[in-house]
C-alpha cells in the first residue's frame, strides 16, 4: 500500500516539475518576442526621426516625390431647358462636356457701333467660356440686339438674347461659377467687367450677358467671364443717350452683327 501512495506521488511530482518547466520555457521565448519586437520598433523610431529631420531642415539637396499633376480638363453638365416651354429659347443643341481648364480667349464682339474686345478667363471660367464658344461656332449671337440698359443703381448693358426680350436663350443652363470673392458690392463687378446674367434661381446661366459700365452695386451671383479690353466706350457713349420709351431698352439702339471667340491661349 504505501509503495503505491509513493509511486502517485513521485509521479505527481514529476507532472509538476514538467508543467513548471514547461511555463519557465514559454517565459523565456515570450520575453525573447518581445526583446525582438522592441529592437524593431525604436529602430522604425529612430529611421522615422531621421526622416523627418532631412526633410525639415535638410534644405534644397532634399528631394520630395512631386505631387500629382492637376487635371487638365474639366467636365460641365449642361441642364436641358424645354423650347416648348418656352418659345423664346433657341435649340442648337449643346457643347461639348469635357473642357479646357488652361488659358485665355479672346471675344470679339463686333456690333453696328464698333468692335469690342473681351479677355476672356477660361481657367478660371471653363465651363460659361467653352458654352460661348459653342454658341459662337453656331452663330448664336449674330444680328441679336442688346436688349436691356440699366443706369440707376446698376450701370449694364445687357445682351445675349436672340429673342431680344430677355426671357431667351439656348435650350440649356448651367451652374455658375468664377464668382467674385469679395464683400464689398462695389467691388465685385468692376467697370469693364463681362458677366453672365441668370434668374434668381442658382444654375439658371444661359447666354445672356452684360458689360458694366461704371459703378454698380452686385451681389456676387453672377459669373465673371472677362474682362472688356477695347470697345468700352461705345457702351458707355450708348449709355449716355439713356433707355428707350419703354425704359428697358437702351435709346441708341445695339445690334451685334458677330461674336466670335478665339482658341485658348495658355
């Protein structure tokens, strides 16, 4: 009996020590995991610090990887206007969707009074400049009268409407955009200044457009196109003589016999 209590005990004993050495032996390689992982974080610590020490004061013998080219090209979304919904609008189909977003163009507005000369902002206003150029191309413009002079308030005058009754257009619209940044009215559409006219509504930009002529106080709503480079004094002379009877139209009247817009210049 007691030789079978010491063989369970020695053997017992036996476990213990295995179990124990067992634990010793995973201590040692859970100690040695973390030794190595360790090592390898303070060296990405001290690689890390290195290279943000040379790109912070290394100076022009850093090279930085070039950061990605801009796109080159912009997409614009024309919105259909229904001709039947409105009578005065003109179908000639619409531009194409991808643009230029690089350069300047040139308008040449030439009207029964003399030609006048717009510097045209295509990077910055790709899709109103790529819309007047389609419309150019289609002779949208050609023997249209500018219908509307503003004197009080505001100092425009305003064409674009093939109509002449200012409800006119293409058969679509789209959003505005190369809008003054500036909080000041005054400031915003300087004298000498092309913007697109639009309703009240946001997207409304079509085709009509209108040249300021002096001081005039504008929210800014509207899209900047260019800017008047030769011809703004056919307009300011023409707003000399007032409006018409129907105190819209201007009393010497505008005709613009052609509008034409050069290819992009970068």
């Amino acid at each position: 009996m007691s030789s079978t209590i010491q063989r369970q005990r020695a053997a017992a004993r036996a476990r213990l020590e295995r179990q124990m050495g067992e634990r010793l032996e995973e201590a040692r390689q859970r100690k040695k995991r973390n030794a190595v992982l360790g090592a390898a974080v303070a060296l990405l610590l001290v690689i890390g610090g290195t290279i943000w020490l040379m790109r912070t004061v290394g100076g022009d013998d850093t090279q930085t990887p070039a950061a990605a080219p801009l796109p080159e090209g912009q997409v614009c979304t024309w919105t259909p206007d229904d001709p039947n919904a409105n009578k005065n609008l003109k179908d000639v189909g619409t531009p194409p969707t991808e643009v230029s977003t690089k350069g300047t163009q040139t308008m040449t507005i030439t009207t029964d009074k003399g030609p006048i000369e717009v510097k045209v902002n295509t990077a910055k206003a790709p899709c109103t400049a790529a819309s007047m150029t389609y419309l150019a191309s289609k002779k949208f413009f050609d023997n249209t009268k500018c219908h509307r002079l503003v004197t009080q308030g505001i100092q425009v005058l305003q064409c674009g409407d093939p109509s002449g009754t200012g409800n006119g257009g293409p058969a679509y619209k789209m959003a505005e955009e190369n809008l003054p940044n500036v909080t000041e009215p005054l400031k915003a559409y300087p004298t000498g200044t092309l913007a697109m006219a639009k309703t009240q509504a946001p997207s409304s930009t079509g085709s009509q457009f209108f040249i300021v002529y002096g001081e005039s106080q504008l929210g800014p709503d509207y899209t900047v196109l260019g800017t008047v480079t030769k011809g703004l004094d056919i307009v300011q002379k023409v707003a000399k003589d007032g409006n018409a009877a129907d105190g819209v139209a201007p009393k010497t009247p505008v005709t613009i016999k052609s509008l034409t817009m050069t290819p992009a210049e970068s």
